[in-house]
C-alpha cells in the first residue's frame, strides 16, 4: 500500500469514529425532536474539510478547498474520496449512490444560481410538521438550509396575523413557515426565476392556498 494509500486509510477511519461518535451523540435528541434532516459533520477535523449533511437517509457532503489535499494530482484526490466514502458509507450504513458530493469555493457574482447537474434528483423531506422539495445533485446548496432550523421554528410562530416579506427568499422554506404559521399574507422576493419556481412548489406542497394576492412570488433584484 502507498503513502496516499496509508493516509487515506488512516483517515477514513478517523473520520469513520467522529461521525459514530456524532450520531450516537445526537441520536436521543433528534428522536426527541423528530428531526430527519441534520448536520453531522463541519470541518471537526481539520485536515478533513467536508460537511456532511444527513436527508433521511441520503447525504450530502461539501468538500472545502484546503491545503492538506492541494497537493494531490486529480487522479490522487479521486482515489482520496474514493477511500474516505468508502468508511462513511459503511460507518453510517448508507449506499453510495445516495451519497453527492459537492466541492465548495469562494463564491461570486451569479454563481450561486448557476446549476450544476441534470440528473433531476428532486426528493421530498420533513422538517417541523412541514414538506420541502430538496435537490443534492444539481444546484449549489440543497434547497434547505439545515442550520436555519430553529430560526424557521421561530419566524412560523412569531408570523401570526402579520405580513411578512421574505427577502432573497430562494426555495420559500421561511415563507412555508410564516404561511403556516398564520401570516395575513407573504411577499417573497429573488432573482432567480429557478428558486422562484421551487418556491411555488414547496407552498404548493404544504397547500398554501395559491392566491397571488395572500402569498406574491416576485422575480426582482433586492
């Protein structure tokens, strides 16, 4: 076994014991709160730059640019992975084709709209008592933001009987829950026609009443 071979091993079993770790950390909370979708792992180590986020049992993993791994060839780093998603697979017991990896850089301009894929791999998740459309292949980021969790619950309710206008609203999931939680109306505003769409489907999925009227998707620049 070569070098690359040993360090990958090595850390693919590291990384193995921190994400067991984790989930057994979490485990009683998240039975407790009914939550499906999470974080499991940010950059806890720190020669191992990735996010791993669990949807109901898929995972979508965002891999950093760092300078532990910038002096790997392309074939090198491939086989990195290869190694690496071999232990998460098997230490979370998920099939690695409901594994997706997306590799994050510094951002710019439109870049946050530009997709990535096609494969069209749109699923449906739960989040408090609500449904939203999430995609961990085509786009930048997954349709819903996990660590917005609590600020979601927290906007729903203090919705009641207001108006609300959601700015950069991208997929609407503040908007489902101002909607649900009583709001009189929502306005929600992007530029991307893309999420616009989402938007409208993750209302339509919690049977927000389609009123243009009561809950206005519109395509402007902020």
């Amino acid at each position: 076994m070569g070098d690359l071979e040993q360090r990958a091993e090595n850390q693919a079993k590291m990384l193995s014991n921190r994400l067991t770790k984790n989930q057994r950390k979490l485990r009683k909370w998240l039975s407790k709160e009914g939550i499906t979708c999470y974080r499991l792992y940010d950059r806890d180590i720190p020669e191992l730059p990735f996010s791993i986020e669990f949807y109901e049992g898929r995972l979508s993993i965002s891999e950093y640019s760092r300078r532990s791994t910038s002096d790997m060839s392309p074939k090198e780093h491939e086989r990195w992975l290869q190694i690496l998603f071999d232990g998460i697979a098997e230490s979370l017991d998920v099939n690695r084709g409901d594994m997706h990896l997306r590799r994050r850089e510094r951002q710019t301009g439109k870049q946050q709209y530009t997709k990535l894929g096609r494969d069209g791999n749109t699923f449906t998740v739960k989040e408090g008592g609500h449904t939203f459309a999430v995609n961990l292949t085509d786009y930048l980021d997954t349709g819903l933001f996990l660590d917005h969790r609590m600020t979601r619950g927290m906007f729903g309710r203090e919705s009641e009987g207001k108006s609300v206008l959601n700015l950069f609203c991208y997929t609407g999931a503040f908007t489902v829950y101002a909607a649900k939680g009583g709001a009189r109306s929502t306005t929600s505003v992007d530029l991307s026609q893309r999420y616009l769409a989402w938007a409208r489907e993750n209302l339509s999925l919690n049977n927000v009443p389609k009123s243009s009227r009561d809950h206005e998707l519109i395509r402007a620049s902020v």
